[in-house]
C-alpha cells in the first residue's frame, strides 16, 4: 500500500480530479532528504526513476512510463502529465 500511495502522491491523484475517465497532473516528482525504501523497490521494478536534487540535496523520485501505464490499469483511469 505505501508503495501504491506513493505513486499516487507524485503525480497528485485525487479521485475527485478525474473528469472523463482522465486525470491530468502538472507534476511528477516526490522529494524526500534522503533515499526511501518503497521507491528504491519502484525504481528497481521499473515503474519510478530517481535523481539527486543538488540545490536541495533531496532525492527525487518520478513515475516512468511503465509506472504510469501500471497505475492507469490499477485505477481503470488514463493519466495525463502536463
């Protein structure tokens, strides 16, 4: 469940933002002060990437096209980023 929260959590899904089947975030990046295990497991499994963010010395996580096709099949919505 943590790793599927936070999937949604990038990319900012709420339920109540999807309009015809589609929601459309203008983001896709999750920033924590150091490496988290859930999205480590993502990034091995293919669904996220990860980069350092040197100004903030953060790591930052992102959904990869296959994180996003996996998370349309599981909400049965289409994802649009923006």
């Amino acid at each position: 469940m943590q790793q599927m929260d936070a999937l949604k959590c990038a990319i900012g899904y709420r339920p109540y933002r999807v309009e015809n089947g589609i929601h459309v975030s203008t983001r896709n990046w999750c920033g924590y002060r150091q490496e988290m295990p859930f999205w480590e497991d993502l990034v091995v499994k293919g669904y996220a990437t990860k980069r350092l963010h040197r100004l903030f010395n953060e790591t930052v996580y992102s959904l990869s096209e296959s994180g996003i096709k996996y998370l349309e099949n599981v909400l049965s919505v289409k994802i649009k980023i923006s």
